[in-house]
C-alpha cells in the first residue's frame, strides 16, 4: 500500500532523514515515534509530498514517484499521490471564520466541485461518525480542542482518502480530550482505514498501531508489533526513550 525506498531529506546542512525504507499494508494501522528531531513527522509529511524528498521513491497503491537531487517531480504524479491521502495536523488548522460542517465541505467544493448539497450531505455524515453533529453549526473558537481535533479528522476523511496521515494529533490535547481523539481513530482503525501516525503518545500507538518504528537521528532504530516493541524493546536507544515516555 505504501513504500518508501531511500528516502533522504535535508534542510539546509542537516541531514534529517538518512536513506529510511518503510512499507505499509492496505489496512495498518503504523506508528512513528521517536524523540523531537529525530525525523518523524518529516517521514509522515514526505508520504503525501508536503515536504519532497531529495532522495529515494515514494509508492502509494500503483502510483509511485522517484526522486533524485536536482530534479522536479512530476506536478500532476504528485496530486495523484496527494489525493489518495487526508492529513490531521497537530494544531488543528481548521478555518476561524468557518463552522465546523463548511470547515469539512471546503475541501469537497473548491477542489473536488462537488454540488453544495452533496458536500453538505457528506459532511453530516462525518460529522456524525466523529460523534459532532450537533456541533456542525458550531464555529472553531467555541469547541474544545479535542471537538476541533474531531471535526479536522472529519475533515482529512471528506475526500475518502486511501490513507489517513496524522501528525501529533493529540499532543496539543490535555488527557481528557486526548481521549476523545484517540477513541475516533480507534474506530477508523476497527474499520480498516489505513493509517501511518507520527506520535509522542504511547497509549495512542498501544492502542491503534499494530506496527510501531522507533525513529532516532534520521534513520529507524527499531520496527515491530507495537505490544512487543512497548513491553520489550530490544535496542538500548529504544528502551531508553519508551522508559522516558512510560516514567
């Protein structure tokens, strides 16, 4: 489902991802976790062209794009592989000046031309699923940060991506809206929504992931079972940071 060979990514000087190789089936739910810096969510944002690798190549379903020093990709491979994905972003990004229901019909409007009652019919649907429907008419700045987290979820879902991309979605949520958000994902992964989350939260990825990558310095450390991974870590680096998080 996804694969990505090689990838290399450097801003500036720094090197932040050093020839990383990963694969994902149809249906998997994967964890990235690491320590700050350590390169995840440059992984995540390089899945869906965010941020264009410099090296290696990037596969999602039968589209696949190759990237080498000094060339352009191709515009239109890359909206082939944007649009197989829906993004959820730690902060949220939703529209201040939007309610919650046009917040998850902008996308269906303005880049997929839906009809406005068919985007309208949609949104409500999510909003439903996210357990916000009664909120749609509700504006940003009067929802809790786990409601707007939930409504962003809905949002990512609207254009029925393939593979849902989230960055730290809970680490700007207290526990107790942390909870709600892990619970939404929770159910997308019981349905088979294929997933590849970037994370500090290790009761979000012991609870969904079914597959963890511990990420350090650009390169990953350690990949298993997300259970043994978390109970028995084997690389020293890997033990010291899930001792960290745990403690």
């Amino acid at each position: 489902m996804i694969q990505m060979q090689g990838i290399r990514k450097s801003f500036g000087g720094h090197k932040v991802l050093k020839g990383v190789s990963v694969a994902i089936d149809e249906g998997q739910v994967t964890a990235l976790i690491g320590p700050s810096g350590s390169g995840k969510s440059t992984l995540l944002r390089c899945v869906n062209l965010l941020e264009t690798p410099d090296e290696g190549t990037v596969t999602i379903g039968t589209e696949s794009i190759e990237f080498q020093a000094g060339r352009h990709p191709n515009r239109p491979a890359v909206q082939r592989i944007r649009q197989q994905t829906g993004m959820v972003f730690q902060n949220f990004q939703l529209f201040p000046h939007q309610t919650a229901i046009q917040n998850v019909m902008e996308g269906l409007i303005t880049v997929k031309h839906w009809p406005r009652e068919k985007a309208y019919t949609r949104a409500c649907e999510l909003l439903n699923k996210v357990g916000l429907r009664d909120k749609a008419d509700a504006w940003p700045a009067s929802l809790s940060g786990g409601q707007q987290q939930r409504v962003a979820i809905a949002r990512a879902l609207a254009p029925e991506p393939r593979v849902l991309l989230c960055d730290e979605p809970t680490s700007a949520l207290d526990p107790s809206l942390a909870a709600e958000v892990v619970a939404v994902l929770g159910d997308l992964a019981e349905e088979g929504m294929t997933m590849l989350m970037a994370t500090h939260d290790l009761r979000l990825a012991a609870q969904i992931a079914r597959q963890t990558m511990f990420l350090e310095d650009g390169t990953i450390v350690e990949s298993g079972p997300s259970r043994e991974l978390f109970k028995h870590p084997q690389d020293p680096r890997t033990q010291r940071f899930v001792i960290t998080l745990q403690g």
